[in-house]
C-alpha cells in the first residue's frame, strides 16, 4: 500500500488544533480562525518565445480577512499546489498575529520552474496573473497586498506594481498594492537582508533567556555557538551572515548538490561566490564535502537553521537531530511528529511562524512607507544629528575631555532609512519572542515552543474578531 502523500496544511491544522485545545475559545471561533476564507484558482494562456501556447496554473488564498489587507508573498514553483498556498496563507495570518502586524493571511503562487522561462515570458506571466487578481478584486493597498516569496523577487514586484498602476490610473496609494519593490520604485532599504535578519534577532534573544538557556544546558549569548545553515538561498546566506558577524561559527553550509563542513568556521560570501563559480558549494576550499546534503541536518551543533525547503524534519530523522536549537527560517521544515521528538529530547525548535517574520514586517514598513508618501528618517535626521552635535559639544566643554573620532561619527549619526528599518524589526522580534516564551512558561501543558506561538496567535485572532462584533 503506498505512502499518504504530504500534506503541508495537513500538519499545519495538526499545530492549530493542538494549540487551539489549550484555549477557552468557542469551537465556532476557532473554526473561523482554521478556515481558509477565499481560494482563487486560475488558468491563463501566455505565448512562448517560441510561438506556441502555454496554459498556466496559479493561485491566491485569502486566509483571513479578519484585519485588513491580507499580506502573503508570490511563489514561483513548479511544485505549487492549492494545499501549500492554503497552509502558506493560513500560516501568514498566524504570524502576521504573534508578530503585531496588522494584516489578514495570504499566499500566492503561480506553478513553474522560473529558470525554463526567459525574462520577457516571466514579465508576461507576472503581469497577466496580476491583471487577473485585478479583475477579481484580490489584490489593492487595502484588499490583498502581495510580496516576494520563493522564485521571486524585486523584479517581478515591479512588474505587478506597473501593471497594478496602469490598470488604477489616478488612485494616490496604488505603489502600496505589493511590497518588496526596488528602492527607486517605493521599495523600502533594509527588505533584502530582512527575513534572515529577523531569524538572527529571533535566536538571539531565545539564547539571551537563562530559563531556556538552563534547561537544554547551553550557556547564554550568540558568541560562539556552533551553527548549521541549510540553504544558501537570501534567507539562508543573511542569516549566515548576521550569526558570524556575531561571533557565531557557522560549521556548515548545505544546498541541494550537498554540503560543505569546516569545524573553524564557515563564510558565506566566500562560499557564495565559489558556487557562482563552480555552480556547487562543494570542493569549497579547506572545508569538507558531504555527498547527502540531509546528512548535514545530523551534524553535532548548538543551532540548526533549517532555510530551504518543507518537511526536512520529521518522524524519520529526528530521533538523529542533534543541536539544542532548531530555528525554522524556512515554511514548515519541521512536522508535527519532529516536534512531539524534539519535546522528549529537550530540544528547543523556534517556529517558522515567527521566526521568519522578518520580511512581512519589513513589507510592513514598506507598505506604511507608501501610505505615507515619506521616507523614514526624511524628516527628522538632520534633526537628530544637530541634536546630537550640541549635546556633544556642551559634554565636552563642561568636562574638558574629548570623545575619539570613532565614537564621535557614531554619536552625530542621525538614523536613515534602514537604521530604522532595522530597529524597528529588532524590537518586533524580542517582543514577540518575549510573548511566545511567557505564553509557553505560564501553561504546564505546552510542551513546546510552537504550540505556544499558535496559542497567541489563536488569542489575538479572536480577540479581534470579538471585538469587532462578529462573534458577540
């Protein structure tokens, strides 16, 4: 008898039931909450460069429009199914709650390998899946507000974003309609790095937290932690990046080819170009190839950043995890069999819920960027900097001493656009890692850590939908 085949929403429900057992919600709340509100499932031909005729699938769910817009990113994927971008969007709406922004969950996705495309063929596809999210109402500043996800990025955000204007002639918020658009076209500075920063900020501060830290018997702090990254896509490479120039080690680095070890430490950037070059991480200078890339998964670490792919993690290879840390950067790495094994081995897995939270609150920023029609920092860092330069020069001159060049650039800095960007996602992530932990710490029956973000998550919700009035 064959295997069940996976299902993505599958286990995310599982997560959502378990939680929604430990609250003290009416069921018709939490069935409101679970469901799926609008699945918009299309087919739409393009005409090749080649001259023939292709049909294309593609997808958008609403999950929740219980704050509004819904905000949830565009995959390209020639794996792309109506379950994923179901579980996709009603995880959105999840994280967009423990995160405290205030959006409804969505995903997208349109079913294609973007490499088997040219350029002009994927500008076609973009703008065409776009018109016909137009045409449905599921996409506007303040109905449905898309972003990049897998397989997508900068480009094809602009693309959505033109073809949005040219369909919305005259309407002053339209640049709000997508997020994670260049710079030059109201995009907002700090977004790329965005999502693997917020993975940083997140496991930082779970490391900084002496009741976790005692219990799986780590010592406290970022500063040499032993870190195992899978992918080396924008998610993966940042948050590389971020836990080395943090004094972390990063001993290994794993892509679909395979993956790379080196027990004194690993650079991403160094190993980033070596696969431009060779198109593989492997043969990486002074490291140690590993053929089976899932292998690279079992390694003897502190942390474990899982930031590629779904369902890595689960029954079968769990009782061999390792490390004391788990963070989810990727959608749903780990099952919810990974997490009952991680619970009775003392594992502490960090949810892909909140963790990965960094580009949605980023898009946040952005999409408050158009609203505005503002630049952070625009209007008050001249301010600031003259500010700091008389504080400066009054400390000075009472006490007769002079503070060194370094320091002195670094007092006069007034914030600019991705200062704040930054600062606002590092606040985002402590808060709510602070939230998810009292939540998890205040309830015996929690046994791990994403059962505690679903039950916040699960509380904000119906709280919202209370106070609106739907359910009195």
């Amino acid at each position: 008898m064959p295997a069940p085949e996976y299902s993505f929403l599958d286990d995310v429900n599982k997560s959502f039931d378990k939680a929604a057992q430990l609250t003290n919600w009416d069921k018709g709340i939490l069935q409101q909450i679970k469901a799926c509100n609008s699945v918009y499932r299309m087919r739409f031909p393009i005409k090749r460069d080649n001259g023939t005729i292709e049909v294309i699938e593609a997808y958008r769910v609403q999950h929740s429009q219980h704050k509004s817009p819904c905000k949830g990113g565009i995959r390209f994927s020639e794996f792309v199914n109506q379950d994923e971008v179901m579980a996709l969007a009603s995880l959105m709406t999840y994280k967009c709650a423990i995160v405290n922004v205030p959006f409804g969950g969505a995903k997208g996705g349109i079913k294609i390998n973007p490499k088997n495309y040219s350029v002009y063929e994927l500008e076609k596809i973009t703008r065409r899946y776009t018109s016909e999210l137009i045409k449905k109402n599921f996409i506007g500043p303040g109905i449905d507000v898309p972003a990049p996800d897998y397989g997508t990025g900068e480009k094809e955000m602009s693309w959505i974003a033109d073809t949005y204007l040219s369909l919305r002639p005259g309407e002053i918020d339209a640049l709000g309609c997508v997020t994670g658009k260049p710079v030059s076209q109201g995009g907002v500075r700090g977004r790329k790095e965005a999502t693997g920063l917020g993975v940083f900020f997140g496991i930082r501060e779970v490391c900084n937290m002496p009741e976790v830290m005692d219990k799986i018997k780590l010592p406290l702090g970022i500063e040499g932690k032993k870190v195992v990254v899978q992918g080396l896509g924008n998610v993966g490479y940042h948050t590389a990046k971020f836990f080395r120039e943090h004094d972390a080690k990063v001993i290994a680095l794993a892509e679909y080819e395979g993956a790379i070890y080196n027990a004194d430490g690993l650079n991403e950037e160094d190993v980033f170009q070596h696969r431009n070059k060779t198109k593989s991480i492997l043969n990486f200078p002074g490291a140690t190839n590993i053929t089976n890339t899932a292998d690279a998964l079992e390694l003897e670490c502190d942390i474990l950043i899982p930031a590629a792919l779904e369902n890595v993690i689960n029954a079968e290879n769990a009782p061999r995890i390792k490390a004391k840390i788990v963070g989810e950067a990727a959608n749903g790495p780990c099952t919810p069999d990974a997490d009952e094994i991680f619970a009775k081995k003392g594992i502490v897995c960090v949810p892909d819920m909140y963790l990965n939270a960094g580009g949605v609150t980023v898009s946040y920023f952005e999409w408050l960027k158009n609203l505005s029609h503002v630049r952070y920092g625009r209007l008050e860092k001249r301010f600031t900097e003259n500010l700091n330069a008389h504080i400066l020069s009054q400390i000075e001159e009472l006490s007769g001493k002079k503070v060194s060049e370094l320091e002195r650039n670094f007092i006069h800095h007034g914030p600019e656009e991705v200062d704040l960007v930054h600062s606002g996602l590092e606040e985002t992530m402590i808060t709510s890692t602070r939230e998810i932990i009292d939540v998890w710490h205040s309830n015996p029956a929690i046994t791990d850590m994403r059962t505690a973000a679903f039950v916040s998550a699960i509380n904000k919700v119906a709280t919202t939908y209370v106070e609106l009035g739907i359910f009195p």
